[in-house]
C-alpha cells in the first residue's frame, strides 16, 4: 500500500526536495540576496511539509503492519491450538470438525502471509524515505540558516565599511582644509619675508646713499676755514679767492 501512495505523491516530493537542495547547493551564502534567501526559504517549506507527510504516511504504515502481525501471531496461535486439540481428539467426529477449522485458519495464514511481508517492507520504506527527507529537511535549513547568518553579517560589514568611509571623506576633507590653511600661511610668509627682504634692502642702499654722500660732501671745516679751503682749492687745481672782491668774481664767473 505504501508504494502505491509514495508512487503518487513521489513526483512532488522529489521536486520539492530536489527544488530545496538546488537552490540550497547552487546559490553561494556569501552572495545570496534577500530574496533568493526567502526563495530558499519557500523551498524548505515545502519540503517540510513533505516531511510531515512523509511522517503521517510511515505511522499509517507502521500501524498497518503492526495490526497485520499482530493478526498473524493471533491466527498462527489459535492453529497450533487447534492442532493441539486434533491430536488430543478421539472422537471421530470431534476430529473431523477441528480438522476442518485448522484447514480453514492454516488457509488464512498461508494468504496473509505474502500480505504481511508487503505490510512490513511498506513500513520499512515509508521509514527509509522519511528519515532520507529528514535528513535532507535538516542539511537544507542548516545551509539556510548558515546563509542568512552571512547574509546579516554581510549586510553589517557594509554598513561598518559605509561609516568608515563617511569618517575618512571627513577626515580627508579636514586634511585638506588645514593643508589649505597652511598652504596660505605659507604665502603669507612668504610675502612678508619679501616685504622685510625688500625693506632691508632700502634701507641698506639709502645708508650707503647718504654714507656716499657725506663722503664725498666736504665737511664744514673745510668750508669755514678759509685757510683749509684755499689750499683744497690750490689742491684741486682752483685758485682759493683771498677777498671778497675776488670771491665775488668767482661766482659771476661759475654764471
């Protein structure tokens, strides 16, 4: 009986199962999106309704060939009652009837017999393929929940590396504002350092301008001392004017 049911619900067992341990297998963890991961989830789903099928399926069977064998141990000991009694029977009569009834029950054995194998073997299926959907129901969720845990750690990775990289653009961002500052505070000395340089300069060459000048510009003893002035005149190649007559042809003479 079990084959006959598996045989009609195996088709859609197996597409369920093998469904589940496809996509299970085929789609990586690492990058399952969240809908593959409800998609998976979908698939296990119906395969644990497979499962609980499955499971309903082998307890009806078990029931079945526990009750068949159970009628079986019943019929073979009510036989070898009766045969008990037949061989104990000396009344022709009495005979005849217990020998009838263990004709009639070893009858019944002998055709229950080939039913309760195919009971049993049922049973022993219908178990063999509940543990194999159980044992796959478990590797898929195990899988399943594997990938979501990637899935949820990769989704935390990102937002960490998405906070990382806000707080270097704003570190980079403050990098460049102080190496823009500093770029201008680097001009600035730099013109300043100009300036002063400039300044210096200036000054050094209106000292040396007036140095010059004072050299050359002769001094006031030399110009007072009328003594001193002839004979910077006589050395000169300027006769010095001795009065005032002459001095004052001296200067009509330079117009």
């Amino acid at each position: 009986m079990f084959t006959f049911i598996r045989n009609l619900v195996g088709v859609k067992t197996d597409q369920a199962m093998q469904g589940a341990m496809e996509a299970l297998v085929r789609w990586d963890p690492q990058s399952a999106t969240e809908a593959e991961l409800r998609t998976m989830e979908q698939h296990l789903d119906s395969l644990g309704r497979e499962v609980a099928q499955a499971r309903q399926s082998y307890d009806k069977e078990q029931k079945e060939a526990d009750a068949i064998k159970a009628l079986l141990a019943q019929r073979m000991a009510a036989a070898e009652q009766l045969q008990a009694q037949l061989d104990a029977a000396t009344d022709p009569a009495r005979k005849a009837s217990l020998e009838k009834s263990l004709e009639t029950i070893v009858g019944l054995l002998e055709e229950m017999t080939p039913e309760v194998e195919r009971e049993v073997k049922d049973a022993e299926d219908a178990l063999s393929f509940l543990e194999m959907l159980e044992k796959n129901y478990a590797e898929a969720g195990a899988k399943l929940k594997r990938a979501r845990s990637d899935l949820d750690r990769a989704h935390r990775d990102m937002a960490r590396a998405e906070q990382q990289r806000e707080v270097a653009e704003r570190q980079a961002e403050a990098a460049r504002r102080v190496a823009g500052l500093t770029g201008a505070t680097s001009s600035l000395s730099v013109a300043l350092k100009a300036m002063q340089d400039a300044s210096a300069k200036d000054l050094a060459e209106a000292e040396a301008a007036s140095a010059k000048a004072k050299l050359l510009t002769p001094s006031n003893p030399e110009k007072e001392d009328p003594n001193i002035a002839a004979a910077m005149a006589a050395a000169s190649g300027k006769p010095a004017a001795s009065s005032l007559s002459e001095r004052l042809a001296a200067l009509k003479a330079k117009k």
